[in-house]
C-alpha cells in the first residue's frame, strides 16, 4: 500500500504515514465549501485533486457526495412543496419549512465534523442515509 503524504512523528508514539498538511487544509476547505456552495467546491477540487493523494479523494469525493445526496433531497422536498402548494400555499410552507431546515442543520453538522477529522488527518465515514456513494 502507497504512503499518503509524508511521515509525522507529532500524532502519537508510533511512525505512522499521515497526510500532508496542504492535504489537510484542502480537504476540509472542500467539507466547508459544501457548506456554502453545495456541491459547486467539492466538485471542482474533485476533478482536480483526485489524481493526487489517496486522503485527497476519499474525502473530496465523500464531500461531493454529501452535497450531491442533500441537494436531491431539497429537489425532492420542493417538489413536494410544490405539490402541497396547489392545496394551500401556507400549509405548505407550515409543513417543509422546518423539514427543510433540519435538512439543512443535519448536512450542516456531518460536513462540520467531518471537516474536524479531515483536519486532523483522520477521515469520518458519513451514514449512507445522507451520503450516497454517488461518486466513487
């Protein structure tokens, strides 16, 4: 198995292979990206960042797939909206106002903790419920 990054001795007693930390810092601006952008960020660092480092894009491509998986459910949400709207507009917004806004805490909580971890040079797999392996 190829080492990632270079050879840190500051995290513990053993001599472990841990990311660079350029690699750090890309990969969790990539998770807070998503953040603000959606799926726009990590899709670009993705395509570009793919080829270089194994940490790289296993934590691009699990971004990307976060942001991919919650922007279909906001797809799905307002077309239910929608659907409800034809009924009456308020009951509607009564309804996926606050559904659509836990979407978005929860997507908001696993990219921040998943940045977190990119951070410190571990990786969090995310539940498949909100990331789908859209991307490999």
């Amino acid at each position: 198995m190829p080492v990632i990054g270079k050879v840190s001795h500051r995290r513990g007693a053993g001599l472990a292979p841990y990311p660079a930390d350029t690699e750090e810092l890309w990969a969790t601006l990539g998770y807070l990206g998503a953040i603000f952008l959606g799926p726009v960020i990590p899709l670009g660092m993705y395509l570009s960042m793919r080829h270089r480092s194994a940490f790289l894009r296993r934590h691009t491509t699990q971004a990307l797939n976060i942001a991919l998986t919650c922007l279909l459910y906001a797809v799905s949400g307002t077309i239910i909206g929608g659907l409800l709207a034809f009924d009456n507009a308020n009951d509607a917004l009564f309804i996926m106002g606050p559904v659509a806004a836990a979407g978005w805490l929860v997507m908001l909580t696993h990219l921040v903790l998943d940045a977190a971890a990119a951070s410190r040079g571990d990786f969090r797999p995310a539940p498949a419920w909100i990331c789908t392996p859209l991307v490999k």
